[in-house]
C-alpha cells in the first residue's frame, strides 16, 4: 500500500486513482458524457465485464444538449462526427481494427462491436482502448509508437453504436477477454457547472457531465 501511495504521489495523481499513467482527455474541446463513472445510474456499462468504467463521449449543443440539430439520419450532421481523438499518454500501439463501415443512424453492426478501434498500451496493467472511430481515419498502426496529444484518428460511428460518438475505457491489458477497466482520471480539464468553467487538475468524468479540454500537448 505504502508504495501505491508513494507512486500517486510521485506522478501527481489523487491517491483515489488506480492507474499511474498520467492521462490527458482524448478529445479536445467541449463534450458530453453520456456513459461513465461508479454510479451505476450514470453509467450503462457499469455491468458489461472488462468495461465497468468506460465513457461514452458526445458533441452537444449545451443550449438544446442535443448532439444533433437537423437531418439527423445522416452521420456527418452530428457534432461530434469527424472530430479528432488524440493520444491520451504515450504509448505502443498493439492493435489496430479498421475498415469498418461507419453505421447509418437507423443501423447498429452488433457483431462488430468495437468498430474501427485502436488500443495503446500505456506500461504494463495500463491500456487505453478506443472504439466507433470513423472508417478511413486511423493514423496510426499496430507496433507504433506514439506521444501524447499525437491524432490517432477521428470520431466516428462503426460497431455497435447508434450514432457519432467516442467509447474510451483505461484498462488493465491490451488483451480485451482479460482486461479489466480502469475509472480514467484526466489531468487539466474543466467541468460545466452552473454555466460556469470549474478547472480540475485531475477529474474522473461520470455520466451527464460537460467538459472542456484545452489542447494541452502538440498534436502530429
């Protein structure tokens, strides 16, 4: 225990958080969690194994809260289609899933569940998996190594998703039949609250939460 403790104080993360590696969040600017945290009210994977603690991230409106305005049948009209996903830490890239078609609205390819996907291995017990992302956008490949803030793709709608969206999970390997997942603490975001910007050093984001994510390292 003292040694857990001595590496969370080392790396300037909260005592709380159970991983070392020191994350930023995946997406840069404004966006929606719609899954994620303990709670189970809060968070509809909390029952599904290996993803207890993965986010479900969209682009909102903060206004209407609606991810998107018209002609919502087609992927391109939602804010969040397109954007970029960025490294959250450095890392080695061992898997890598692409050519998935991205899903029509009314579509869900459930025997594709991830979609197009990437998983970064952080250091041993410590993985970041990203999932749904938009078919042809993947910059990276498997046995590559890469920085933090680097683009690794862009958001999408492949898989088992009804529409345009990020699932991110911090897990325990890059192996997904025994990973376990991680609750991902985020270093510098801010948090919506009251129509107001509160900055965190370090936040674990849960269901319902707006946040706000400066670009915080260069992205290549």
């Amino acid at each position: 225990m003292k040694s857990f403790l001595l590496a969370m104080l080392l790396t300037g993360l909260p005592p709380q958080a159970q991983h070392k590696t020191e994350l930023i969040f995946p997406l840069l600017g404004a966006w929606h969690v719609t899954n994620g945290g303990s709670d189970p009210a809060l968070n509809g994977h909390s029952k599904s194994f290996g993803q207890e603690y993965a986010l479900d991230i969209l682009k909102v409106n903060r206004h209407s809260m609606k991810s998107c305005e018209s002609e919502c049948k087609l992927n391109k009209n939602y804010y969040a289609f397109g954007e970029l996903v960025i490294a959250p830490a450095d890392g080695f890239v061992t898997d890598v899933t692409a050519g998935v078609a991205d899903n029509s609205i009314v579509g869900v390819r459930e025997e594709l569940t991830l979609g197009n996907a990437v998983i970064i291995r952080h250091r041993p017990g410590e993985a970041s998996l990203f999932a749904h992302l938009k078919n042809g956008s993947i910059k990276v490949c498997a046995g590559q190594t890469v920085k933090q803030g680097q683009i690794i793709g862009l958001v999408g709608n492949s898989g088992n998703s009804t529409e345009p969206h990020l699932h991110y999970n911090l897990q325990s390997s890059s192996y997904l039949h025994e990973a376990s997942s991680i609750q991902a603490w985020f270093k510098r975001v801010w948090v919506v609250a009251d129509n107001k910007y509160i900055k965190r050093d370090y936040y674990a984001p849960s269901g319902r939460d707006n946040i706000y994510s400066p670009k915080q390292a260069t992205s290549k």
